[in-house]
C-alpha cells in the first residue's frame, strides 16, 4: 500500500505521492487510473516527490493521460504548502524539470516565484519563425494569440466573453496544432476592466481545468504585453483568483490558497 494526499488550488487538483524514502515509479498506465475520476482518485496531475540535490525536494509531475510535463503552477502552491508545515518555517525550494522554484507563506496564501518567462519562438517552442506577441493562428473564432512559456508552453487569445467560447471544441484542436510541437495549454482571456482578467483554460493532457497556474502566469504576461494591464493582475479562474505580479526582476510571482481534501492509501498493483 502506498500513502497519497489529495490537495487541490482554486479546484486545480492533485494526488501526491511521496517518494523520497522509496523509489515510486509510476506507469503510465498506473498514472492514468490514479487520475481517473470514476476508477480512480481522481485529479487533474499526479505528483511525485523526490529527493533533491540541490532543494528542499524534487517535485515530478505527470497529466492525468500519463505525460509528464516540467511546471505546474498550483501543484508548487501545494507543495509548498506541504514542506513549509512538515518544516515548521516560512520558505521553501522546490526543484522541477523547468528549474528551482521558491515557496513562500504570505498569511494564509502561498507565492510562489515561478521565474523569468521565456517569449522567443525557439523558447515556446514553435515549428516555425514567428512573431510570439502576435501569433499567425486562427482557430474557429479566436485569433492573434500571444505565445509564451513559463516553464510549460502557452498560447493566450484574448476575447470578449470567456463564456461564449466553446472551449471543450477549441480546446483540443489548438492543442495538437502543427505550430506547437509539444502540444500547448490554451487560455482565454477577457479583460473586466482595472486589473482584472477573467480567464478559462484548457489544459495539455489534461483538458479544461478550474485552474492553472503557470497559465495565469502565462497571462499576466501576455496582457502586460498588449498594454492591458502594467505587469500586476488579479484573474478570475473558474476554481477562484489569483494575484500574478510581473516583477522588475522580469520574475513570476502567483499567489493564492490551497487546500487540502484527504490523506489515503491505494494498493498500485491493482492498477498494474
């Protein structure tokens, strides 16, 4: 039998697997019925963590089909949220595939420095040499999105109503558009005035999701881009806000709630 945690930010939610004193590698076939809300425990991401050699933990993430991708925004909160009560301090170190990441309780929310965005169209990546702040893409009714990857890669459209987009049909197609040769997360991005953003998500292998983090992320940074708000915004996500922070230092920073759900066991040879 193995231990797991179940947390969720903003209704983005997590199975957490500890393995920093036992090896734990996960299938993807295991990885898929872990996530499944009907068979499973159901979640959007599996995390898995590891020792690190060089923070305070080592944090792999894997979708719900089975792929693993290197950030997820919402999982850090969580996981930060977890070291910094088993450590008893204020500040943590979390390495994941897209570098270190730092954890930090503000009150009762997290931030988390998600680091420097990276906007070149070899970064994002893309297949092809094109202007990343004004994409040549149009899908259905959305077009001229921004590009830019923040650990994982994103396209944002920005729209008039978030609502009156069929993103369940949308979604996918984007996602497995030639340009973006790792898939994409595509967001939607109304802007309400002020500071505020309203935004809807679809996830890579994932689907459409209450909340991402490194999309609101992806966000902040693509509106400041196109003169809607100067680097400080607070986005309405399905699950709940977010308060996102461009910084000078050209830094990330999300802050916003976790919670926890339930602690349990599951026995993973019934899932081999």
């Amino acid at each position: 039998m193995h231990c797991f945690r179940k947390m969720h930010g903003l209704g983005n939610d997590f199975v957490i697997f500890d393995g920093r004193t036992e090896r734990l590698d996960l299938s993807a076939d295991q990885l898929r019925h872990i996530a499944d809300r009907r068979c499973g425990i159901g979640c959007d991401q599996v995390i898995t963590l590891r020792p690190s050699d060089t923070a305070d933990v080592f944090m792999q993430i894997h979708n719900a089909d089975g792929s693993e991708v290197t950030a997820c925004g919402n999982a850090s909160r969580c996981v930060g949220d977890l070291l910094m009560t088993e450590k008893d301090c204020a500040e943590v170190t979390l390495e994941t595939g897209s570098g270190i990441l730092k954890a930090t309780r503000q009150g009762s929310l997290i931030r988390v420095d998600m680091g420097v965005p990276r906007r070149h169209w070899t970064e994002i990546p893309l297949s092809q040499h094109m202007d990343s702040d004004h994409l040549e893409l149009t899908v259905g009714p959305l077009s001229d999105p921004v590009a830019v990857n923040v650990g994982n890669p994103h396209v944002i459209f920005f729209v008039r109503n978030v609502e009156a987009v069929n993103l369940e049909t949308l979604g996918p197609e984007i996602e497995h558009h030639p340009l973006f040769p790792e898939r994409v997360n595509v967001s939607i991005v109304e802007d309400q005035g002020g500071t505020h953003l309203r935004q809807r998500i679809w996830e890579r292998g994932a689907g459409i999701t209450r909340a991402c983090g490194s999309a609101a992320c992806a966000a902040v940074v693509a509106a400041t881009v196109r003169g809607i708000v100067d680097h400080v915004a607070t986005i309405q996500l399905d699950g709940g806000d977010l308060l996102m922070a461009w910084d000078r230092q050209n830094h990330i920073q999300m802050t916003g709630g976790v919670s926890p759900v339930y602690q349990g066991e599951i026995n993973l040879d019934l899932l081999s």
